[in-house]
C-alpha cells in the first residue's frame, strides 16, 4: 500500500514540475433547484419546549485546542447562560458560565445569543454537554482533538459558501458522513444577505438551526466571505459583518490577533490561520493630497505628512509616454502619484527608490496599469499580525501549514477572476518562504485544485507563474450549495497551474495521516450520493525538505564509511551516523504511521 501511495506521489510531484496542464471535468449533473429550503421544512424545525436552546455550534477556544466556545440563541428570555459539561452522558459534574446579547439589525430583534468558554480540557477525550434546564433543556457532545504532537493524525472537513438550499443539504450530510473530525469554513454561510429588511435575521437563524446537526458536536473554525459584509445603506446598515460577528465568535486574542476576522488555532498536528479576503473595512487610514494640476512644480511630502499624492483624472494610457513630476521639495524624492479614469485606479509609482512607504502596487496588462487593492491589506493590522504569526510556526510541533481565506488567489473561472490577486501581491512570497502546505478559499461556486506554483518577482525582475516547489496548493471549494447556482463558465484552454476542476457542488476532506503526508478528497454530490471524485497524497512542505536531506545524507553516510576505511575518524564519523539515524529513525516512523 505505501509503495503505491508513494508512486501516486511520484506522479503527482512530475507533474507539478513540469507544470503540465490538469484536467477539467466533463462532469454535468442534473442539480436540485439553487432555490433556498421554505422555512417551514424539517431542517429549520424549532426544538421543542419553551425559550429551548436553538442554532447550538462551537468552535475552538483557545490556541491549541483544549478549550471550545459553545454558542446558542434562546428565543423568548435569557434563560441560564450556564454549560454543564463531564465525562459521561447524564453526569455533569463542571460547569461554565457564559455572556449573553442580543442585537437589532434594522427592524429584526435577534433572541438571546450565549456564548461560554469552556476551556482546561483534556485532550483527545469526548465531553457531554447540556445547556438550557429543566424540560427545554438540550444535551450534545463534542470531541477534544489529540495533543499538540507532529505525527498527531486528524480529520478535517472542508466547506465553503454552503447556504441553505437542497443542495446545500446533501453537501452537510455527506460531509457528516466522512467522520471529519472539525470543518474548515471558508466563509459566505448563510446567504441572507440576498433577503432583505426583516428576512435578513430571520434566514440567520434559519441558517443556525440548519447547521446544528453537525455543528453542535464537531467545532467549526470560521471564516467570514463578501456576503457576510452586509452592507445596506437603505436599512440603515452600513456597518459590515454585524450578524456575523454576534453570531460567530472566533478565539482571535490566543493568537494575539486585533480582530476576529483573523486568527490562528494551533490543533493536533495542524496550525491554521484564517485571513480575512476583506481586510478594507479593517484597513488604516491613507493621509492623502489631490493635486489640482497634473504636475506641479513643487510639492513637500514630507511637511504636509502624506503618503500619497493623487493626480486628476486625464486621459493617459501609455505608460511609455507618462512625464516624469517634479520632485518633493524636501526630501528630493519622487512622490506616489496616482490618475482616475473611469472605474480604474491607474497608478504610477516612479522612483524604486522612493522612501514614503507606497500603499500600492502596479499591475501590468501590456502598457496599461491597474490599481492593487493592496492599500487596503499592506501596513494594516492583518498584515502585522501575520508577519508574526508565521514567525510562531513551529513545524516540528505542528508541521502541517494550513491557511483558509475566502477570495481564492488562483482561480481560473470566469467567475470572480482575479478578485484575490491584491492578496496574492502581498502575502505570496509569505506562504513560499514559509511553506505552507495548502490554502483553502471559497467565493468561486466551483471546485478548483492548482499545482504548486508562485508568481512572485524574482532576482532577475521576471514576474509569472510558474511551478515552484515551496509554494502551496491553493485549492477552492465555493461549491457548498448556495442559491446562486454553480459557476461553470471556465477559462479556455486550462491554464497550466490548474491541476483539476469541476463546477459541482461538493465539500472535501483532508486527512492528516502522520507529519509526512495526508490524504485529501474532493467529494462530488451526485444525486444524493457522495463520490469522491479528486483524490491525492498531500507532501508535507517541512518534512518534505528533511527527505531531501536524508537522501543527501545517506549519499554522503557511503562516502564517509569509505573515507573512514581508507583513513579512520572514528569522532566525526560517529557524529555524522547519529545525526543519520536520528533523521532516519523519524522518517521511519512517519512511514509506519502512514501504512
């Protein structure tokens, strides 16, 4: 078995190499009506006794995985916002208080949302948990992972952009089905957003309610989508992601994080980040100077204390004919400057070696420039945050380097076409230095894997995709179900990063096997059944590296046993077997665990 999943293996990194093109599925079902399930179906059904618990789901509470954050609505009062919780079903013998809120959005009136941290677990062991008292009260469970540990083996699922259709259905119970151990959200949950005025709150709990059958019991680490945002100026509601973020906490402050849009949770053999693809509404504030001639004769940055200096809109469209402006007249360097046209930014900036620190980036079509959304993901909170948390990493605890985001930074369907290249520009050249394994993303309603491959500026000044062994695999998996309907204009002819994909709706599964390699699914819905239908062997990035160094060493252990026969050392050639067996006694027992 292993020696096939090895040459399975084999074939998969030849083809990365060489960047060959994938596959891209004839595949067409017949799918269910991308309408959303009538609120009085059994799947949004209310439990039954007065003020009840409803819309229970947890999440990990802490940084690695012995805590969890229960959260649930009741109705008509408060109610207790007590979790009773112990070893066995019926005896609880712990008990953990919580807050409760609740909040207006336009004329809907939210019911009393509890949230309770239950933290100094015990690790891999199954808790029994009851909320609500007397005859309304409600009884779950959930499952503490393993132990921060490299060859910690565990289960994840994958879902994104889920709604509450029929479809979305299928996709929650098939994925219940794979005994994924924790979800992997990739934002865009509910969909209410396409309802409006009162209907928005009401399809929250709707939505709640549906995802309880799983979510009650296996924690979900949420990431938050566009639709999320919620902004809706003639409601009144202009503030983004405010159901969202009373609904679903996050443990961003373990993690050191400034926001819960973005954190990081450490778990078994696993550290996962979640970015927020939607970071403007997060962003600093630019100090900027609109200009009232196109190039004025002087200009002090450095007295107005400005970052950038925008130019009036003209019609230029040939960078190769664009003048060069004056100069600041304080410090003699050139400022940003920045022409409107139309729905475009279109940006220059002039000198490699301007010190103001630019708050853009030019992209390139031909000799037309595009405004970067980069102002609104460079030198912000997100930003700084993650700079250090990669810098936390520990690979030989957590070797497997998981991040989910919701714009996917590789896409090749017409359908939201390079909306993640802003975060790509930034943080790419992040992800290769730091090998993360593989990056999930929804937003595309499609399934789409890539090939390990990076498109950052090189030494030579070269820019274009190209296979690249430390990067990630970026794969999206928008293709949950929602009432938007699946995407499934692609690009033509399939773009040499992308590996497979296929406009169905489906979920995945990523089973971490030891620190060496995993296996991972994409399950297709057919008709109401599950086919696993895009199946490889993940490397681990980290461990992939000490492979290459153990063949090296092995090499050089053969060339050393014959120089010490010739000439006999006996110190160094000890030192070096240690070191040998040490490297080799690890792998070897990443290949055991992995049969």
């Amino acid at each position: 078995m292993f020696v096939q999943l090895l040459l399975l293996s084999s074939i998969l990194l030849t083809c990365i190499s060489s960047g060959n093109a994938g596959v891209t599925s004839a595949f067409i079902r017949n799918e269910w009506p991308s309408v959303d399930i009538p609120l009085d179906n059994e799947v949004f059904a209310v439990p039954k006794g007065y003020n009840a618990p409803q819309q229970v789901h947890i999440t990990q509470g802490d940084y690695d995985g012995k805590g969890v954050i229960i959260s649930w609505v009741t109705a008509n009062e408060p109610g207790s916002n007590k979790v009773r919780y112990g070893l066995s079903e019926g005896n609880y013998d712990f008990t953990a208080e919580g807050t409760v809120q609740n909040y207006t959005f336009y004329n809907y009136k939210s019911g009393y949302i509890h949230q309770c941290l239950v933290d100094g677990l015990q690790y891999d062991t199954k808790y029994y948990y009851e909320i609500g008292h007397g005859d309304s009260s409600r009884k779950f469970w959930f499952q503490t992972p393993p132990k921060i540990d490299p060859d910690a083996s565990y289960k994840f699922g994958i879902i994104g952009d889920l709604g509450q259709t029929y479809n979305s259905l299928s996709t929650l119970e098939h994925c219940m089905q794979t005994g994924a151990q924790t979800i992997l959200f990739v934002g865009d949950l509910s969909y209410a957003d396409r309802y409006d005025n009162h209907d928005v709150g009401v399809r929250w709990d709707s939505w709640g309610r549906f995802v309880e059958r799983s979510a009650a019991y296996q924690p979900w680490i949420w990431s938050a989508g566009n639709h999320e945002i919620e902004y809706f100026p003639h409601m009144g509601e202009v503030i983004p992601f405010r159901n969202y973020l009373h609904r679903y906490p996050t443990p961003y402050p373990a993690s050191k994080s400034s926001s819960p849009l973005w954190y990081a949770v450490r778990r078994a053999s696993a550290h996962i980040i979640v970015l927020s693809s939607y970071s403007p509404f997060e962003k600093e504030k630019l100090r900027a100077m609109y200009l009232n001639s196109i190039f004025p004769s002087k200009l002090n940055l450095c007295q107005c204390n400005i970052d950038i200096a925008i130019m009036p809109a003209i019609n230029v469209m040939d960078l190769d004919g664009i003048m060069e402006p004056s100069r600041c007249s304080s410090c003699m360097e050139l400022p940003l400057l920045v022409h409107k046209k139309k729905e475009y930014n279109v940006i220059y900036q002039l000198d490699p070696g301007f010190k103001h620190p630019p708050m853009f980036e030019i992209l390139l079509y031909g000799k037309f420039a595009y405004l970067s959304h980069i102002m609104a993901v460079k030198y912000t909170p997100q930003w700084k945050w993650l700079e250090q948390e990669l810098k936390k990493v520990d690979r030989e605890k957590t070797p497997w380097l998981i991040v989910l985001m919701h714009a996917p930074i590789y896409n090749s369907n017409d359908a939201h076409f390079m909306e993640g290249e802003s975060m790509r520009v930034v943080f790419e050249s992040w992800f290769c230095h730091y090998k993360v394994d593989v990056i999930f993303a929804g937003h595309v309603h499609a399934y789409e894997r890539s090939y390990r491959i990076s498109n950052i500026m090189r030494s030579n000044g070269s820019s274009n995709i190209v296979p690249d062994k430390s990067a990630p695999v970026y794969i999206t998996v928008g293709d949950g179900g929602n009432q938007e309907g699946l995407a499934n204009r692609f690009r033509d002819p399939q773009p040499d990063y992308s590996a497979f994909r296929e406009a169905s709706y489906g979920h995945s599964t990523l089973e971490i096997k030891n620190r060496t390699h995993a296996f991972y699914h994409w399950n297709r819905n057919d008709d109401g059944k599950r086919v696993p239908t895009d199946t490889f062997v993940l490397h681990n990035q980290y461990w992939r590296r000490i492979y290459e160094a153990c063949d090296l060493l092995s090499q050089g252990k053969q060339s050393q046993k014959k120089k010490t026969e010739e000439k006999p050392s006996s110190f160094s050639h000890n030192q070096f077997e240690q070191q040998t067996t040490k490297i080799v006694n690890l792998l070897s027992q990443g290949r055991q665990a992995f049969e």
